[in-house]
C-alpha cells in the first residue's frame, strides 16, 4: 500500500459537539484515507478577529490555524447554513487567515467546499458565500458541481454521516482537487 500523497486541513463550520457539518467532514476524511492524511482545525477557538490583534505575536490559536492552513496542500470546509449565509465563526476564521491580502497562507491554496442542511436546500446559499470569501482570500474554490448535502440529519446513523451517494459525489470533487495539487506540482518541479 502506497502512503497517502496529500495532506488536507479540514475545517468544520459547525461547533455544535454533535454537528452534522463534523460528521460530513469525518466521514470524507474516512473514505479518502487511503490518499490523503487530514488534520483538523479548531475555528471555535479563534477569537474575533481585531485588526489591532493583527500583528506579532499573534493569539495562539491564529497561528496555530495559519499554521496548519500552510502546511496544508488544500481545505476541505464542510458548513452548515444559518440564517442563509456562511456561519460566523467559519467566516471569522476566514478572515484571520486571509491576510496579508496576496500574502496570505490562503492565497492560491485549493478549497472544495462542502454544505449541508436538514432542509432540502442543503446550505447552498452559504456554500456561494464561502466561495466569495475564499476567492477574495486568493485562495483556489475547486471547480466542481456543487457539494451540497440536503435532508442530513436523515444520512447520519450511530452519529456518522453513512449516505454513500452523496460521500462517493464528494470524493468526486476531492479527485478534482488531487488533480490540481498534481498540476502545481509539475509546476513547481
Ligand atoms: C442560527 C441558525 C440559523 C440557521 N439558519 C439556517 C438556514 O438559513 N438554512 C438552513 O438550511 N438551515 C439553517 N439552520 C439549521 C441548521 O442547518 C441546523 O441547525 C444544522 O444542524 C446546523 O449544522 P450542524 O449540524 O453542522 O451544526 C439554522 C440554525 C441555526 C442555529
């Protein structure tokens, strides 16, 4: 068995102990294991972000992020949708790992983003929304139809996420995003 040849940040939208967003997120890093090591990030621990925070030393849980989202080849973000938009704390993450803007640990990494919802609608309208955050982060959205996973709370069992429609659509995208660290990598050779 060969070992994996990509490492992905993984980062939850959902602080909730028991949240969907989490298991989603999981259960990818579970059927990708056999390609990619995954660590996790803890956004709940960042504080707001303060620009007058900005600057050396940074809170520990900042560099700490902007640590990982560096060692990083891609993200993997799985958000839940509240109130139609991108959950604050997935945001405010954003945002501390967005600068310097063209600078950034962000810029020119891959995302593939990945939404669910108990309704229907699956987080779409978040899902856009993270796009423009990570697009204007200079970071790469994977191009790939969108990952949206609806009805949600009915595809976990035992509180893992088990649908393997939806996680064989996902590993889809993450494929897509291999194939991009790859070509960056002949880039770079
Ligand atoms: C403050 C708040 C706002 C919400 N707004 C939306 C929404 O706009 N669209 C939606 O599909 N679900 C919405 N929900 C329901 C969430 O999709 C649901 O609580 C989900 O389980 C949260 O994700 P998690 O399980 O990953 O924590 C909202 C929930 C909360 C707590």
């Amino acid at each position: 068995m060969t070992a994996p040849a990509y490492h992905l940040l993984g980062v939850s939208g959902s602080l909730r102990a028991n949240g969907f967003s989490t298991a989603v997120l999981a259960a990818l890093a579970g059927a990708a294991a056999d390609r990619a090591t995954f660590e996790f990030a803890d956004i709940g621990a960042v504080p707001h972000f303060n620009q007058d925070l900005y600057r050396d030393p940074l809170p520990e849980p900042v560099a700490h992020l902007r640590a990982q989202v560096e060692r990083c080849d891609g993200l993997v973000i799985a958000s839940p949708e509240y109130n139609h938009g991108v959950p604050g704390t997935l945001k405010n993450a954003l945002d501390w790992v967005s600068r310097p803007h063209n600078g950034s640990p962000l810029k020119d990494k891959p995302v593939l983003i990945v939404t669910s919802s108990p309704a229907f609608t699956g987080g779409v309208r978040a899902q856009y929304q993270i796009r423009e955050t990570v697009v204007s982060a200079l970071a790469r959205p994977v191009n790939t139809p969108e990952i949206v996973i609806g009805l949600v709370h009915s595809k976990i069992v035992d509180g893992r996420f088990s649908d393997a429609a939806s996680i064989a659509f996902a590993l889809e995208g993450l494929a897509t995003m291999f194939g991009e660290i790859d070509r960056e990598r002949r880039t770079e050779a």
